[in-house]
C-alpha cells in the first residue's frame, strides 16, 4: 500500500535485555555508565544513571543514542566540521561523540543506544554488549 508501510519496533523485552546487558558490561569493566535507549523516532524507552555515574553523561548519552537512531550509524559518524552547527541546529540533539550505536536487526533500524560517563573504548564496548544480547549488528563500516 502506499499510504502505510510495515515497520518493525523494539519491543519492552528487548529494551529490557539491551539495558540489563549494558550494566552487566559497565560492571564489568568497572565503570559506571548513564545508558539511554531510544526507538527510530528518537523516544526514550529507557534510561539509567548507573550509581557513580557523572550525571551530565545522561544528557549526553541521550543526544548520542537519538544521533545513532538518526543516521542509522554510530554518533561519531558526524563529519568534525559540521558538528559545532549541527549541535547548535538541533538544541544538543545530535552530537559527533563516540558512543551512540544504531540499533539495526534484520536490516531495520529500530532505534538508537548511548552510553555515557566513560572513555570512548568504554562506551562503545558497554553498547556493543547491549546489542549483542538482542543480537543487533555490532559491526559498521
């Protein structure tokens, strides 16, 4: 039909799986992390301020998931030079830093993940494991 498509959603579940495999790897790695996951429209499905997490790192981890939910591909897929106007344009909503991930399963982008509050290797490490457990593509080129 051309008025209507068939979209494919992230279910309670999955968010649910995505979030609980994030703290198990920020446990792991010994760093408490603020994770944001959000559907393809860039709406919070849910969120979490890991105790000793830095509390501005939500702000950031959001804008780094609803970037990924976006593009369709990592935050820090936003080219250096545009990112000053391309932060301004959109209040903070879209960000070039490391550590939002798209989430694509079965060639779908059903939304975004960020994480926050670590090095760079530590935020995409702690997404990677997220995605991993609804088994969503973890490799972008």
């Amino acid at each position: 039909m051309e008025n209507t498509i068939q979209a494919r959603v992230l279910t309670h579940r999955g968010t649910m799986k995505m979030l609980e495999a994030a703290i198990a790897a920020a446990e792991k790695i010994g760093q408490p992390q603020c994770v944001v996951i959000v559907d393809a429209s860039g709406e919070t499905l849910a969120e979490i301020k890991m105790s000793g997490a830095k509390f501005l790192s939500r702000k950031s981890a959001k804008s780094k998931a609803i970037t990924a939910a976006s593009i369709g591909a990592p935050s820090s897929n936003i080219p250096e030079a545009v990112r000053p106007g391309i932060a301004a344009a959109t209040e903070g909503c879209v960000t070039g830093l490391t550590g939002g991930l798209p989430i694509i399963c079965d060639s779908a982008l059903l939304g975004g993940i960020g994480v926050g509050s670590g090095s760079p290797a530590q935020d995409l490490a702690v997404a990677a494991a997220a995605l991993e457990a609804i088994g969503a593509e973890t490799e972008f080129g």
